[in-house]
C-alpha cells in the first residue's frame, strides 16, 4: 500500500475521570494471592502498568466516542458535512446491531450520503480504520473521512477479578492477568485529501500480515454457563502472544521498510500498541529500534485496544516527541494474530 494525497488532519482524544492503580486492584484479589503465595506488586512488576483509566459506571462507548470526534472537528476545522465517512472501529461496541459508528454520527451531524460503518478487528481495528478511509480519499470518493473509537475496561475487569475471587486457581490466574492490564479512552482521527489545512502528517503507506492459526491464543467474548447462561469471559496466553505476535513484527517490519523503501535508520520514531513492559522491550530490540525512539504510554494508561496506538500518538505530539518532518512508524498488532505498520512524515 502506498499513498499520496492521504494526511492525518487530526488526532485527538478523552480520557476517563477515574484513575484505578494496579495496587488497588491487587488489593481486592489478597485471597486469591494468600491461597496462590504470590506477593502483591506482581501485576506492576511483570507488565509494567501501574494504572489505567475507568469511565463512570453505565458510560457509554458512543457517549466517549462522540466526545472526541468533536474534538477532532474542531481541531481540524472541518465542518461534519465535509466528511464522506465514518468509521467506529471498537472492539467495544454497543449492540450487535446497528453500528455504533451511527450514533456517532447522529451526534456531529454527518450529512446523508456519508459512509457509517463499524470495522472490528481486535486491538488493529483503529489502523484497518484508517486504511479503509485513507483508500477512499486516494481512490478519489472522498476528501475527508474519521475513524472513531472507545474502549472501556471497567466491566471485563469487574467481571474476570469476581471469577478469579472464585475460583482461586493459578491457571485461572496466569490466564487472566494481562486483563487487567486493560485501559480506557476514546479517539478521533480526521484524514483528509490535504485541502482543509496546512497541518501535514502525510501517510506514505503501510503492509499488513497475518497468521491466524493462532486466532485462539487471545479471545474475549461471552460463554455458556449453566443452563443458557452466559457470562463475559478474556483469556490470554501472555506467553504465546508475545512469542508469535513478535515472530509475526518481525516479519511485517522487514515488510514494511521494502514497501516504504526506508531503512530502519531512517525510521525517526515509532508509536507500538501498548501491550507492556515485556513486549515492548523485546519487539524493539528484535527490530533492531533504539528505545529512545519510541514512545510509551502503557504505564499510566494500561492497554486501551484499539485507542492505545493513535491516544499514544496524540500524547506524543503534544509534548514534542513527534516533530513536524520526522518520519514516524505505527506500528500494530492484534489477536488473531494480524498485524500493520504505517509509515507517516509528520
């Protein structure tokens, strides 16, 4: 894939009001820790997170979602109208049916012959987002499109501390800590033609791989309890996630340098999916990336899904890390296992 008459205009985000720590929540897992003899301080220790954010209770995904689409108007000084497209790309979303992206756009007034969609994949959904709009703009449909999404991890945590609370089991445990890891937030990405603004972050383009015979390695849905019960459930096979999410990396950045015809030392700056401390060690030394060059938001905001790679971008702007000129790499993955790395001049 490549581009070029395809600019990220804006990029803007909400965070939650509520700051959880991980100390409080291992506060309410002692019984758990006291059966199991592990010290507390191990979910900060082995992921690097120390808080995350929480919206109020009963808040709504379209709600934070809406929220920072306006935002994302009025930085790009782009009028709803103007937009031919709209994309929610969440991996929480509100109803099985209609699209979430709909009341997003009933809020900001999007005109009727706009593109209202969700994509869903996993913790990718938000870069698929912006290459679904960023084909529509170089295909000449459309001067400019958005690409909006929230996530909340209030209630997949309530829900996976009260099971483990219950059923006090470390395989129950060793497959539900990297859960509670999860973060939330909203953002809003406005991409346009380049004929709204002087403001230029152009996208060079991007590759994308896959390798979905892991695609049971990390899941989260509903099960059957019971007589037709169901309950939400996540589980996460931390230690295979990282083996082949990064064998997969490894392969999608080589691929990725090809399509874009850079070197990795020309590669000025990096915004990754913010898994934790492991990952993030490990992928970069593999790809051979300096840690001073990439940036990191993990510790205090946890991983928000489809939020945490572009919120992380935003973060990084606004205190100076990406500067005007740099080139920058997004790089992406989720479960399933897939994988994209775009390629931005700032």
């Amino acid at each position: 894939m490549r581009y070029s008459r395809v600019f990220l205009d804006a990029i803007q985000y909400v965070l939650p009001p509520n700051v959880v720590s991980s100390e409080e929540l291992e506060s309410r897992l002692k019984p758990l820790y006291k059966k199991l003899h592990i010290g507390l301080g191990q979910l900060a220790a082995l992921t690097g997170v120390l808080e995350r954010r929480w919206w109020d209770e009963e808040m709504s995904v379209s709600v934070g979602a809406t929220a920072a689409a306006h935002k994302a108007l009025r930085a790009a000084q782009i009028d709803p109208t103007d937009l031919g497209a709209l994309v929610y790309t969440g991996v929480c979303r509100e109803n099985f049916e209609p699209a979430t992206a709909c009341a997003i756009a009933a809020d900001i007034g999007l005109p009727e012959d706009a593109a209202v969609y969700d994509i869903s994949n996993a913790c990718l959904g938000a870069l698929n987002g912006i290459l679904d709009i960023a084909n529509r703009i170089e295909l000449g449909q459309i001067r400019a499109g958005m690409v909006v999404t929230c996530e909340t991890a209030r209630e997949i945590n309530e829900t996976m501390i009260a099971r483990m609370l219950a059923e006090k089991d470390m395989e129950q445990f060793k497959f539900s800590l990297a859960t509670l890891t999860g973060g939330s937030g909203a953002v809003a990405m406005i991409l346009t033609d380049g004929s709204f603004s002087n403001r230029r972050r152009q996208l060079v383009g991007g590759v994308s791989r896959t390798a979905p015979q892991y695609h049971r390695l990390c899941r989260w849905g509903l099960e059957t309890i019971g007589t037709g019960m169901l309950r939400p459930f996540m589980t996460t096979d931390s230690v295979s996630v990282l083996k082949y999410g990064v064998d997969l990396g490894v392969r999608t950045w080589k691929a990725f340098l090809d399509r874009l015809s850079w070197t990795k030392e020309q590669v000025d700056k990096v915004i990754c999916h913010q898994v934790g401390s492991e990952h993030q060690n490990t992928i970069l030394k593999l790809l051979g990336i300096p840690g001073d060059r990439d940036y990191a938001t993990y510790p205090y905001l946890g991983n928000i899904g489809t939020v945490s790679l572009p919120i992380t971008a935003a973060i990084a702007e606004e205190r100076d890390f990406l500067k005007p000129g740099d080139k920058v790499g997004f790089l992406g993955i989720g479960s399933g296992l897939n994988c994209t790395m775009l390629g931005f001049v700032w």
